[in-house]
C-alpha cells in the first residue's frame, strides 16, 4: 500500500537487504491501481472457485496512506472481491499510527492487524528505531493498547517478532505476553548462503537453542497464545500442514502487489538480490492466474521435488520443507540448496519432535478463542474450520495412542504388533496419508469402541487395526502386505471402500499394497483394485478432488 516507512529499522528487507526496488515505485498506491489489483483477485477466485481470499494490506507502512485513503482502499476491496469469495483482510503494521479514528476504520471494515514488535525495550531498540536513533518502542506499545481495549480486540491479530541472538529469549517472551497478543510468530531473520545470518559464540545451532528456549518456558507456561514456529512443529510431526512458508512442504499461495500494480513473489526474496522478487507482470496488463505460470513461482509450488537432494535425503524434510525459499540462496547454485538455517532447523525440530507436548486433560489442541467464537457464531471460515478440523483429528490421534498403548501393555499378539509396527513406519514414510485415514468418520467411533472396557481391563486386540494399516499403506503408494480379518464376508477399508464375498466363510485374507491400487488375496479368489481418474472437475475445484 505504501512504500516508505516512518521507521527506519536495520533488519528491514525491504529497504536494508539487496533490492532497491522501492527507490523506483510510486509511494502509494493510487486507487486505480487498488481497483485494478482487487478486479484480478475477484476475478481469480470466481475463476478457481475459491471460497475465501486472504488480503495483507503492508508496506513499508500502509498506515501513512491516510485515513481517508484507507477507507477508500477498503471499500473498494470490500466491493469488488465479497460477491464472489469471503475476504479476509489483514494489515501489517508498526502499530505507531494506530489511533482510535483508524481502529474504528479497520473495525468497519473487520480488518485484522498484526504488529511488528521485537519484545522488551533493549530488545526492540537494537533495530526498531526512528531514522534518528530515536526509540519507537512506547509508540508501538501505546498501538498494542488500542488494540487490546475491549472495543478493538477483535482486531488485534497478533506480533511479528524477529530473532535476535544478542536478545534474552526468555526475557523477550515475558515482553511478548505482556502484550496479551492472541498469536505470535517468531521470525529468523532473513539472510542467504551469500550473506549468512550473524552467530556469536560456540553454539553451532544458536537459533535453535534461542527458539527452545522461549518453547520450554512458553510450555511451562501453559502455551498461553499460539506461537505459529511451535505450532507448525506440532502439526507437521502429526501429519498436518505447517501454515507457513517458513515450515513444512505446503505449497505456496502467496503474491505481492507492489505500488506500481506489479505482481511479485513473496517479499522475503528481496533479501536475495536486488530485482529478485520481480516477475515482470502487472495487475494492470495480467492476471494471477499468468502469475502462477511464471517459473519461479511454479518452482515455489513444487513441494518436495523443488528441494535439494540433500533436503529430500533428510529424516525431517516433511517437517522443515528446506525452510524459507530465499533463505536456500546461494551464488552459482541458486536455490538448489538447503536452508542457510539448515543446523538450526533440524536441531530445533529433532529437539521438539523427541520431547512433544502432553496436551492437558480435556483440552487436545483447543480452539482458539477467536476462532471458537468465529464457529460459534455461524459465520467460521476457513481458517476457523481448518482449525476445528486440526483439532478433532488430534482427538482422534490421542485415542489412537491409546489403544497403541493399551496394546503394549497387554503384551498383544504378532499380528497386532506387526500391524502396529506397520503403522508406525507409514507414520514417518507418509504423515499426510496417515492424517487423511484418521480424518475419516469411520475412525473414531472404532477407537471409541475398542477403548471402552471397564477399569483395568486391556483393550481387545482389533480387528480393524489392519484394515488402518491396508488403507495407509495404499494412499501412500507403500509396498506391503497386511493380513486382515473379514467379518460377515466383508472386509472394510477406511477411505476406499468395502470388498464383500458373497459367502460368509472367508476369515483371513491379505491385502497386497503397492502404487496402483491393491491386491485383496482370499482362498480361491484375488480381487485386484485400481484406480481409476477422478470425475473431472473444473480447475477450480481441485481442492474438492
């Protein structure tokens, strides 16, 4: 919205790093351009069917735009893109210009702001500052108390803090939630092999060691606000996705729109080299739609294929994703590399992953309030639902383990500890096949079932626990074959479907599993199922796919 800032912070990449870029763009975006930009969003969503579109109105600082203009911007964003998606608007902030007249702008318009904020005052002073060395620490924290009055709280998204080695990391998570900010995200800061982040001292891995330390107190604690690093851990070692671009091997589904209308890639690859982000196309002249056929956002989206063979060699590569996209840089191997955080990534996640957080009684991955109120209202979107979602197949996960450990604790027979085994393995080969069974409806009740017994009574080896296995191990593509047991002629596998025998005799069979389908071996009869194509859907529904 704006390309200039009334601060002048030394970590900044937009103007500190090696794109100069802004020397060259218009200061603010005129509201043609606005218009432009939210014409192609609109026409994109209805294009791909997207049921809801995430908008960050960022800088520089957008809040020098003006009053005026911001109303002007959000209203015309409003307009153009609500009939045909949900809009989520979003601001990026200093917090500095934050008054009461602009909160009741942003509260119109349900704009939800996050806050630039590095914790306590020397920590925050090392590189939040005015051009002229002047502290911005009060000012940012006066915008924090708007933003917690009850009036606005709706509109306080959270703080966006960046790691610095030199800063007490305890002492800046004591800052941090004295804020009372409903989420935290935690950001290494942005560097490239060519211009590697600073280390002081003997630690070979300091970034993990600063980001567990503030993980062991924020657990202590309770984990009493979201902190996304952590979360996207958790989620990943459970076989979600990791929310973010920094974590995890979700595709990337970012754009920026820069001053001028032109269509860049996401921000952080201005700390690569100056014109790094730049793709060449406009909002005035193309659509997002061309945007994702450029190269280099097509490489953003290619998943594990887009890392280095050292990444994808990597026990934890499903979990750290080669880490940020421009952070991989270096001079005559591009992006082919891994992340220049790669020591620090992987201690932090192995650390994290060895000693994983019991979920208090009652309370496994608990709704956000915001977000339980967004669903209690009706009116949830697909953040809230995706939530919702996270948190039942944790529920599901718990009970899971449960039985796991009821198992071993009445020392269960070969099969059962074979096909547990089994379980185990296709846990790490194929974390999102395994979430994808658990997620089906047919999954909980049983685990309901094979847990309630009474007090002291173990848990019955069960028979559906192979059939978990068969339906893993076939969504992943796992060569294995798993002995099952058929219950009145019918052998049921979770998320595919049901084989039945026209007679009730056969017991034991053994399903085959390998890519293309599957083998169900019976005595007398070998049933092979493949797959066949998917309905062909219009490319916007390929999410429903």
């Amino acid at each position: 919205m704006h390309s200039r800032c009334n601060l002048a912070c030394d970590h900044c990449y937009v103007y500190e790093h090696a794109d100069q870029t802004w020397r060259d763009r218009p200061v603010a975006m005129a509201p043609g351009t606005v218009q432009a930009a939210a014409d192609r969003i609109a026409e994109h969503a209805a294009r791909h069917g997207l049921p809801e579109v995430r908008v960050v109105l960022h800088g520089g600082e957008p809040l020098l735009i003006g009053e005026t203009r911001l109303r002007d911007t959000l209203t015309r964003l409003r307009r153009t893109i609500e009939p045909v998606a949900a809009l989520d608007l979003r601001m990026q902030s200093n917090g500095i210009r934050l008054t009461e007249p602009v909160c009741e702008v942003l509260l119109a318009h349900d704009v939800k702001v996050g806050v630039s904020f590095d914790g306590d005052r020397e920590a925050n002073d090392l590189h939040r500052r005015y051009r002229n060395g002047a502290s911005s620490h009060e000012q940012t924290r006066r915008g924090l108390a708007l933003l917690r009055l009850p009036r606005y709280r709706s509109l306080y998204a959270g703080i966006l803090c960046t790691v610095d080695l030199r800063n007490d990391p305890v002492a800046v998570y004591a800052a941090l939630c004295a804020e009372r900010p409903p989420h935290v995200d935690l950001l290494l800061p942005h560097a490239t092999w060519d211009h590697p982040p600073p280390r002081y001292g003997a630690d070979p891995t300091p970034y993990a060691s600063w980001l567990l330390a503030v993980h062991r107190r924020w657990t202590e604690d309770g984990r009493r606000m979201p902190v996304r690093v952590f979360d996207a851990v958790r989620s990943t070692w459970r076989g979600g996705g990791s929310g973010t671009e920094a974590l995890g091997i979700d595709v990337g589904d970012v754009a920026v729109i820069e001053t001028d209308g032109a269509w860049e890639q996401p921000d952080s690859m201005k700390t690569v080299a100056h014109g790094a982000a730049g793709t060449g196309l406009n909002v005035l002249t193309h659509s997002a739609d061309e945007v994702l056929t450029d190269p280099a956002m097509r490489h953003r989206q290619a998943g594990l294929g887009a890392l280095s063979a050292q990444c994808r060699a990597c026990p934890v590569v499903a979990q750290c994703g080669g880490g940020l996209y421009a952070h991989r840089h270096r001079t005559g191997t591009g992006f082919d590399n891994p992340s220049v955080y790669c020591a620090d990534l992987k201690e932090f996640i192995v650390s994290m992953n060895a000693h994983p957080p019991a979920a208090p009684a009652g309370a496994i991955d608990e709704l956000q309030p915001a977000v339980f109120d967004e669903l209690g209202s009706g009116h949830g979107g697909t953040r809230a639902v995706r939530q919702l979602a996270a948190a039942q197949l944790a529920i599901t996960r718990a009970l899971l383990a449960a039985l796991g450990n009821g198992l071993a604790a009445q020392g269960a027979g070969g099969d059962a500890r074979a096909a547990w085994s089994s379980l185990e393995h296709l846990e790490r080969l194929a974390p999102d096949a395994m979430a994808d069974v658990l997620a089906h409806p047919f999954i909980r009740p049983w685990l309901v079932t094979c847990l309630s017994q009474a007090p002291g009574v173990p848990p019955p080896e069960p028979d559906g626990l192979p059939a978990l296995v068969a339906a893993v191990a076939v969504r992943a593509g796992a060569v294995l074959d798993v002995p099952a047991t058929v219950r009145d002629g019918r052998l049921h596998l979770p998320t595919l479907g049901t084989v039945a025998w026209p007679s009730a005799a056969v017991e034991q069979v053994v399903v085959s599993c390998g890519p293309g389908g599957f083998t169900v071996r019976a005595p007398g009869t070998t049933v092979r199922v493949e797959p066949i194509p998917p309905p062909r859907w219009t490319a916007g529904d390929r999410r429903g796919t």
